[in-house]
C-alpha cells in the first residue's frame, strides 16, 4: 500500500493532525481581542489557551488506548466531528466560561483525532517510520503557522473566524476518514495489529514537556508584547512572529544534516534558551530587535521537537499510544508555561506601568510648556490611563489636538515622545523576568536530553 | 566529515549563538533599563526662574503639590494625576486607603509649604505670605483641595485662592 498510498488520504490526515495542533497556538494572537471584547483579564484570557492544551495534555492518551480499542478510523471521524463542533460553538461564545468550555470540548475532540491519525498513518503510508515522520512534520508545521494565522484573522475579519473556519476545513479532513470508519464498521475488526505497548520514553518526553513550556511561554509573552505592550496591530504582530515559523522550516533542513538525535536536541534547546535570552534583554522596545532571538527560536524549536519526538517514538509500539504521551508531554508543557510566566508579567506590567507613567509625568510636570497646558496634559493622561483599563496606554492622544504655536508644539510633540518611549520600555522590560524563565525552563530540558545519552529507557 | 563530528559542530555552533545574541544584547545595554525616577517630594526643589504670576503661580502649584505628596507618603506625580478628576481621586483614596480628610489636611500642609517656597524663592514678599499663610489656615478642607485640583482658577484667577490678598500679591511682586 506504500508507494500507492492515495494521496488525498494522507493529505486529509496530516491535514487533520496539522490542524488540531495548530489550535494549541492559534489563537494566541486573538487573545488580546478576545481579553477586550470579554471584558476579561491576562490571567483570564490565558485560559482559552491553558484550557485547551490541559484537556489535550490528559486525554491524549486515554484517546490512543480508546482509538486502538474502537478503531482508529472511527475514533479520527468522531473526533475530528467533535472538535469541528466545538470549534462552532468557540466561534459564537460570548462569553469567557462558554468559550473555555468549548474550547475544552474542541481538545477532546482534537485528542481523539490526532492519536487516531497516527495510528492510521502506517497503514496508510506502509511504513511506520515514515508514518511517524509525517505526523510529527504536520503536527510542527501547524503550532508553528498558528499564531500566523490566527493574527490575519484576527485582524482581516475577528477573533471568532479563527474558530469557524476550522469547521469545513476539519469536515474536509474527516471525508476519507469516514471511509475507513464505515470499513471498521462493516468488518468489525480493527485494521492495526495489537502489539505489546511498552513504556513511553521518559526522559525524551519530560525534555519535550520542558522545552514546550520555554516556547510556549515565549510564543504568549512576545505576543502580548507586540500587541499589548507595543501595541502592535494583531496583523503586525502576526507578521512579526511569522518569523519564528521561517527560521523553523530552515531548521528543519539541519535535521538531515546530523543523525543524532540527542545532539540535535541539546542544540535546539541552547537555541531556544539563548533566544528568549536575547528576548529577556532586548536593549530597546524595537520589533527589529526580536527578530535574532526570534530566527534563534525557531531553528531551535525545529531540531529539539523533531528530534524529541523521534527519541520518543523510536522503536516503540504501538505509534498510537507512545504520539499519545508526545502530545500529552508537549501540551502539558505549554500549560506548565503560560501559568509559570502569567503571574510574573501580570504583576511586573502594572509595577513597570505605574512607574513610567509617574516618570512621564515628571517629564510634563517639570517641562517648559505653558503651566496651563502641562496640567491639561497631566489630566489627559489621567483620563487615558481610565480608559485602557491597567493596559499599556497608547499615550498620542493624549497629546491631541497639538497647540498652533509651531515652539510650543514641538516641545508637546517631544514629551509625548518621551513619554511614550518611557511607557515602552517599562513594559519591554515588565516582560524581561518572564522570558528569563522561560529560558531557564528551556535550558532545564539539557538534564533529560544529557541523561538520556546515558540510559536508554 | 563523519556523523560525530557534525554532532559536535551543530552543538557548539548553538551554544557560540546563544552566548554571542546575549552578550551583544547585554553590551547594547539589555540589562541596564530602570524607568526614570520621580524626586522625592519632601526633598526641597529650589523655584525655576520665577517670573511673572503665571510662572511664580506653576512653581507654587508644583511645590504645594511635593508638600501635599510628601505628607501622603506617593510621588508628586501620582498625586497631580489623581487630583485631576473627582473620579481619579476616588481610585487614588482607595488605593492608598487614605481618607478625604486626611487628603485635605495634606493638601493644606501643601498649599503652606508652597508659600514657604515662594518666599523663599524671592517671588513673594514676606509682608504678604504672613496673611497668604492665615488664609489657607483657616481655608475650608474642600477649597483646598479645589485649590490644588482647579489649576485652571489657580492659574487664570489668583483670587480662587488669595481672596483679598490678590492685590498685595501683585503689588509686591518683585
């Protein structure tokens, strides 16, 4: 079945599991719209992510053992039904609870689909190996285009669309698996044969879980940085960060450059670390400057995932159970990430917040504007600050309309300038203890990478 | 060039990367950022060049303002954003757990620092400040803080706070 493996098949496949582990990070970009439009808070808004990656962190290995018991074919349609569904009723949410409960539901689904994949995979393509190399590449490929994606949404039609259009694309996927469903169904029997499970790789799956909470963390706090500390536009910011998803494709080049999977693995994992370093001391609030740590990321994330996932697979039967545990180590990672990082930013970005706009106000206060104007402008800011609500305040129109003075408007142009350079780099650096520990998470998966050279579980 | 090698390579070639994208963000100064800081407002800021009642009227705003922030234990700064509004200072009180009273009592030991200030600074006679003093004495709790929260009246119009001492004010300005 091999070499004529139909093609539409495998493509709906790796479609389905493409698109599944796309969600974990898709929205990341909508988050800040969807903290406005709830009228929620960070920690809050981090619950359509958490929420997600937590239900698929513990069911996806309940829904390997289900998909080897019921079938794979069926499991993939129920699943992929299911989280098509779910994706309905995220897109028409309105409020938080019934978006994270949907959400929740969507990674049931989503669970269910993409262990079952990889149990049809095999079959599909007559080899295991390549099998596993197609799901871990589409799995990859959808994290990584996510935010991407989710951003132009976010921006060209709302944060709801990124929930909608996943349902005819999901329903296309299902198609050809409904075929295998119905044959399961007609014959009764499971097309995979039952081998003994063996243990998962613990120590390849524990560096995974940790290297996915250091990119996690990074992907969710250069986000809010962009948008919310910077105020970047969603379809700015997605740009920016489709920087992270190129530097991965070109990382992916080196996986056939070097055979060891555990080298490849350190060095992804130095690379991740030294990039949310770079993130953690960005000099100035510049989005050219977290393009290096950014290219440094995305090489890393590409090496130390495929390799991981590789070290976990390898040797190990059946695929379905031992993806399961990958997935369950990379999503349970994502969620020990952003509750590690939340707390610190949140309480760093209102410290950071208040201090500079207290700095900038000594700015106005001891300017050479006219008096009556400086205490305008004190009051303007006051009522700027009201208005975004403990965010990052974009300070311009405060400023507005400019005096007719050509003097006196150049030196209210200036402070404005100052101010907001203040404001920037005090959030620029409420983020800077989050990406250090994000890093340091990052480095921590050196432990398990470095014993597993030693013991092979 | 065997498999170990290109090991060996792929792994220093990302640790050299790393160290190299933090130093260099560290030497373009990474680490160096703490936001400005305010002043601390019980310390004395000697009057920039008074002159004229709408220059010697912002330098006493600004020094009634340390006096009152000083008294509160906040930043001058902190203290003009939330005396901008009603509202403002509703969420200021709250924040600091700091009663209307006590706010008033503080704006009031502003407002007589000021005056210290302006006396101080040559920009008013010592003939008036002794009367100036009486008055924002005996000043109702809210005027004062309508003193300080008003800049516009304090500013356009000396006699929101001077009353009848706005004459004498301008009289023996130097």
């Amino acid at each position: 079945m091999g070499a004529e493996a139909p093609r539409p098949r495998v493509a709906a496949l790796a479609l389905a599991v493409g698109l599944v582990l796309a969600d974990s990070s898709i929205v990341v970009l909508a988050l800040p719209e969807i903290y406005r439009e709830l009228d929620t808070s960070v920690a809050g808004v981090s619950w359509v992510l958490v929420s997600f990656n937590l239900v698929m962190a513990l069911a996806a290995v309940p829904a390997a053992h289900l998909a080897r018991r019921v079938g794979p074919g069926r499991s993939a349609a129920v699943g992929l039904a299911v989280f098509a569904g779910a994706g309905l009723a995220c897109g028409i949410a309105d409020q938080l609870s019934t978006l994270l409960a949907a959400r929740c539901v969507q990674a049931l689904g989503g669970a269910l689909a993409v262990t079952a994949v990889l149990e049809l995979l095999p079959a599909t393509v007559g080899s295991e190996r390549r099998a596993a190399a197609i799901w871990a590449t589409a799995g990859a490929t959808g994290a990584a285009l996510g935010p991407a994606v989710g951003g132009l949404l976010t921006e060209l039609v709302s944060w709801q669309s990124i929930f909608l259009i996943q349902v005819p694309i999901a329903l296309v996927a299902a198609v050809p698996i409904f075929a295998v469903a119905r044959q399961e169904a007609a014959t009764g029997v499971l097309s995979t044969e039952l081998r003994q499970t063996g243990r998962p790789h613990l120590l390849a799956n524990l560096a995974l879980a940790l290297v996915s909470a250091a990119i996690a963390g990074a992907l969710f706090l250069l986000v809010l940085l962009l948008i919310e500390g910077w105020r970047l536009t969603p379809i700015g910011a997605a740009i920016v960060v489709s920087v992270m998803p190129l530097a991965a494709l070109l990382g992916s080049r080196l996986d056939g450059l070097v055979r060891s999977a555990r080298a490849r693995a350190a060095a992804g994992a130095i690379l991740v670390s030294g990039g949310l370093g770079g993130l953690a001391l960005l000099p100035k609030a510049e989005v050219a400057l977290t393009l290096p740590p950014q290219v440094m990321i995305g090489i890393g994330l590409a090496l130390v995932l495929s390799a991981l996932t590789e070290t976990a697979l390898s040797g190990r039967a059946p695929q379905a159970i031992h993806g399961g545990w990958t997935i369950s180590a990379r999503h349970a990672g994502v969620v020990i990430g952003i509750l590690a990082v939340t707390p610190i930013f949140t309480h760093d970005i209102a410290e950071q917040r208040h201090d500079a706009i207290d700095a900038g106000t000594a700015v106005i206060l001891d300017s050479r504007v006219p008096p009556l104007l400086k205490l305008d402008l004190a009051q303007k800011i006051e009522s700027r600050l009201d208005q975004e609500k403990g965010k990052v305040p974009t300070i311009g129109p405060a400023f507005e309309p400019l005096p007719d003075d050509p003097e006196e408007r150049d030196e209210v142009v200036q402070l404005r300038d100052e101010l907001q350079e203040q404001l920037n780099r005090g959030a620029t650096h409420a983020f800077s203890p989050s990406f250090g520990l994000a890093a340091l998470i990052g480095l921590l998966s050196l432990i398990p990478i470095g014993l597993a050279r030693r013991i092979e579980l | 060039m065997n498999d170990g090698r290109r090991s060996q390579l792929l792994v220093g070639g990302a640790i050299i990367a790393a160290v190299a994208l933090v130093g260099i963000y560290l030497v373009a100064g990474g680490a160096s950022y703490t936001p400005a800081k305010t002043q601390d407002p019980c310390k004395h800021r000697t009057w920039r060049d008074p002159e004229g009642l709408q220059q010697i009227a912002e330098q006493f705003t600004l020094s009634a303002l340390d006096g009152a922030a000083c008294q509160l234990g906040v930043s001058r700064e902190t203290l003009a954003r939330a005396l901008a509004t009603p509202e403002a200072r509703e969420r200021f009180t709250e924040r600091y757990d700091i009663s209307d009273d006590k706010l008033a009592r503080a704006v009031r030991a502003g407002l007589l620092r000021a005056v210290d200030d302006a006396e101080e600074a040559g920009a008013l006679n010592p003939l008036l400040a002794a009367p100036l003093r009486e008055t924002l004495r005996s000043i109702p709790l809210d005027q004062a803080i309508e003193l300080i929260n008003n800049a516009e009246s304090l500013l356009d119009d000396v006699q929101g706070f001077l009353g009848p001492a706005q004459s004498f004010l301008e009289q023996f300005l130097p």
